[in-house]
C-alpha cells in the first residue's frame, strides 16, 4: 500500500493549499507537515528545498522531490485533471503557466504592498492591484462561454487559480458583490470550483490547521503581543487604503 506524501506548507501562503487541493483532487493521501518562515531557511528543510519557500512534497514510493507548486499540479499519471489529447495537452499547460507567471506573481506582490509592506507606498499597491483586476478580466473574458479552461472538464489549470482569487476581496478591499458585478463569468467559474468536494475539505483542513487569526503566528513564531500588533498594522494599512481610494473615487 502507498504511504502518503509529505506536503511541506507555510500556514498563509496560497500555494501549498493549491497543492492541497490537487493531490485531493486525485485521492492521494499526503500528511501535512507544518513549517515557518525560520524553519524553511534552515538546512534541514533546504536539503528537501534550496529556494527555502514552500511548498515541497516528499514522495516516499517513488523518491521524488519536487518544489515548485506549479509542477507538483501536473502530478497526475492517470490524467484525471490533466489530458493527453492534442491541443488539450499544450493548452492546458498555457493556462497553468498563465497562472504562475501572472495571477500568482502579480496577486502576490499586490496583497504584499497592501497588507504587509513596512511604509504605505500608493504607486505599488495601485500599479499591482491595477494588475490584479487586469488579469481577472482577462480570465473573465476567457470564461464568457465555457465552464473550464480546456476541453470542457474541470483540470489542474482551472484548480491552481482558487487559492489566490480567494484573497482577492481581502487584497482590493472590495465585497465579492463587487467583484462579480464586474466578472460575472470569472466568479461563476470559481463558485463551481469551490463547490468541489476535494476544494471544500481543503479550505475546512486549512481553517483547522491555520485559522486566521493564527497564521501569522504559525509563520514568525511570534507571541501574542506581536501578534495583535501586527493584525492591528495591517488593518490600520486596510483602511488607509480604503479612504485613499474612497477620496480618488470623491474627486
């Protein structure tokens, strides 16, 4: 019997919860295992991972390695999420590279700037953000007449998009009302992609293993005091933002 793989994860980061919810998506069992942002830079871990981030998975049948999360979403020899078939195969791939190379990067470096970025610097978060509705139109656009990305079955492209949509409303400081409103196709494909039994384990194992209000904690091995004073920095930088853009949209 195969033993399960180890998936190496940082309790805030999107992209071990992708990954998460692909080895669901494909009944492979894995065990979590739980790093921070000191343990990842230590040896130990950068013997399974030199780039120090998470994720990684450890696969103990077959002896592999691997690092990235967009590769570890094409873990799939049966293709039940994947395909073989020409030009399905390639177009799949483009999706998922789309999603590496934009959405994640872009999504990323927005939330960064509004959330956690040391001094408020509104050209970054605005030309990020600015970023972020662009590549969520463009996907809005993609989605007006199809339910998947390719060939009309839910595949790892469409699955490694729904960590990072999820914090969108977080990121742009605006109601998921809002968003839909203005991308109705894109948050019709990801209502049908939440509702995926593998997808909603994943988000109800990560709020056990990471609620929110712990994650930050779970991440820096902080105590309690550093930890509200942190969640309090960050919503203070919340609302700044808010009344900047309330006061652009005014004038």
């Amino acid at each position: 019997m195969p033993e399960p793989i180890k998936l190496y994860f940082l309790a805030s980061g999107p992209n071990p919860w992708k990954v998460a919810i692909i080895l669901e998506e494909l009944g492979i069992e894995y065990t979590p295992m739980l790093e921070d942002m000191i343990s990842v830079k230590e040896e130990k871990y950068q013997r399974l991972n030199p780039n120090g981030r998470c994720p990684t998975i450890e696969d103990p049948n077959t002896g592999i390695v691997l690092w990235e999360s967009d590769i570890i979403d094409q873990y799939d020899t049966e293709h039940k999420i994947s395909f073989e078939s020409f030009p399905e195969k390639y177009h799949t791939k483009q999706f998922l590279y789309y999603q590496c190379t934009g959405q994640g990067p872009y999504f990323g470096q927005a939330a960064w700037f509004t959330l956690y970025h040391h001094e408020d610097l509104p050209s970054a978060r605005d030309r990020y953000r600015g970023e972020l509705r662009r590549i969520i139109k463009v996907l809005d656009g993609i989605m007006s007449d199809k339910e998947y990305l390719v060939g009309g079955k839910c595949s790892y492209a469409d699955l490694s998009f729904i960590t990072w949509s999820n914090i969108v409303p977080g990121i742009l400081e605006a109601s998921e009302a809002e968003i839909k409103q203005e991308n109705p196709h894109f948050a019709a494909w990801m209502e049908r992609l939440l509702a995926r039994e593998a997808v909603q384990k994943v988000l109800r194992d990560k709020a056990i293993l990471a609620p929110p209000e712990k994650r930050y904690k779970l991440d820096h091995r902080v105590d309690e005091t550093e930890e509200k004073a942190v969640a309090e920095k960050q919503n203070s930088r919340c609302q700044q933002s808010c009344i900047s853009a309330c006061a652009t949209r005014v004038n």
